[in-house]
C-alpha cells in the first residue's frame, strides 16, 4: 500500500516523522510501541483507544505496521 492509500483511507495522522528529523523517542507517550528505526517516514495515527504506527519505506510503501493499545 502507498503512503497516498493510507491517507486516503485514514486521513491526516496525528504526527508524522521524517528519518533525517525525527526525534530519537518519537513514540506516543502512553501507548504501547514497538521499539523501531525509521527507515523513510512513519505515520502516526490514534483513534478511540488504539494507535498505529505505519512505517514507510524510500519508496511511499508500506514497510511495517504497529498497532496497540494504551
């Protein structure tokens, strides 16, 4: 799936890191995370409970997805 798919089924994210910008602790204070490296972009999205952290790779594509709860 591209980065264009995603927001178009999901919308605006909630935040959205950068590999060059990020910071080192990007995750969501209060929800599980899975410690992970930015390859490209990540997308960060939270909705009732659970969060989704959608890791694209150089290309705009779906590398990875993290879903948890808080």
């Amino acid at each position: 799936m591209s980065e264009a798919q995603v927001r178009n089924l999901l919308g605006q994210p909630f935040r959205e890191y950068d590999h060059d910008v990020a910071p080192s602790n990007y995750y969501v204070e209060g929800y599980s995370f899975e410690r992970r490296a930015i390859t490209s972009k990540v997308l960060i999205y939270i909705a009732s409970e659970p969060i989704a952290y959608i890791y694209l790779d150089h290309k705009g594509i779906v590398e990875y997805v993290y879903v948890g709860g808080s």
